[in-house]
C-alpha cells in the first residue's frame, strides 16, 4: 500500500534521480498531443490529471511485480504527491485549501486504481468503460476502446521490461499513434 504522507521521508539520493527520470516519462507521455486531439480526452486540468493518473497506475502496476521495488514505488507515489502539492500552490490554491485538494488527488488516485485493476482484469471492454467514465467523462465508447487498447500495451510493454531495464528508467511507454490504428 502507498502511503500518501510518507512523502515527508527524504528518498536516497541514488533511486531520486530515478524517480525524476520516471516521473518525468509518465508526465510526457500524459501530455501526448495525440490523446487530446484524437481521442477527445479534455485537455483541461482534470483531463491532463486523469492521465497522468493512467500512466502512474500502468509504472505502479508494474512495480508490483518487481522484486524489492516497494521503495521505489513509495518514492515514485511521493513525488507525484509533491508535485501535485506544488502545482496546486502555483495555481494559488490557498495553504489551507491545499490539504483538502491533495485529499482529493489520493481518493481519486485510489479510486481510479482501484476501478482499473478490477476492470483490466474483467477484459477489455469493462477496462474501456472504466476509461471512459473517468477519463473521457462518460462520453466517446469507441475513443475509450482505443485508450484501451493503448493502455494494454503499455501496460504489456511495462511487463516484457527486465527488472534492470524498469528500474533504470532506460524506457519509455510505446507511441500511442502507432499502437492504436486509426478507426
């Protein structure tokens, strides 16, 4: 289980810069102009979020199965903790008001995750409806398919990845445009 406040821990100065290199994997491939313009996912705040939420999940999901990888998962959920931290007060959330959103994050977070491995693991047409409802607002079936679709292949790319490989942050996610075949 993470924990969403064991962020307070300093990381070790070896797997930190790991987790930037990942971190900063999962957030390039979240602003992918191809999921916004051809897929339809809102390209506001919450769109980019549920994302970046998706692409966490699939690096997380992943750890799961890798031997001693709790500590980078921790150190990996922190920063995503940090970081939303941080672009709520750049976006002049109050100090006061910022717990509560960061409550937020994790419920959602969790939720998210929660509805992804349940449905991923029901096929893949419960998996789009569960990418539909929460990344595409309900809207756009045959856009959530094709999200799908790419997210399993991620997520497959993720599982043929060598521990060394995972843990050295010498990947990246496959291209959504050339995983998915135009309709």
């Amino acid at each position: 289980m993470l924990w969403p406040f064991s962020h307070f821990r300093k990381p070790r100065a070896s797997s930190r810069g790991t987790i930037e290199a990942i971190y900063g994997m999962i957030v390039t491939q979240a602003r992918q102009p191809w999921f916004y313009r051809d897929l339809g996912v809102p390209d506001t705040v919450n769109g980019r979020f549920d994302l970046l939420v998706l692409h966490l999940w699939m690096v997380l999901r992943r750890f799961q199965s890798a031997d001693g990888a709790a500590n980078l998962s921790q150190a990996l959920f922190d920063h995503f903790c940090d970081d939303m931290d941080a672009n709520l007060r750049e976006m002049g959330v109050g100090d006061l008001t910022v717990p509560k959103r960061m409550q937020a994050f994790g419920e959602a977070f969790y939720g998210r995750a929660a509805a992804y491995d349940l449905a991923l693991s029901s096929g893949q047409e419960l998996f789009a409806l569960a990418l539909c409802k929460n990344i595409l607002n309900g809207e756009g079936i045959d856009k959530a398919r094709r999200l799908a679709i790419y997210a399993e292949s991620a997520i497959a790319s993720l599982t043929g990845l060598d521990e060394a490989t995972l843990r050295g942050a010498a990947w990246r996610f496959p291209s959504p445009a050339e995983t998915v075949a135009q309709p």
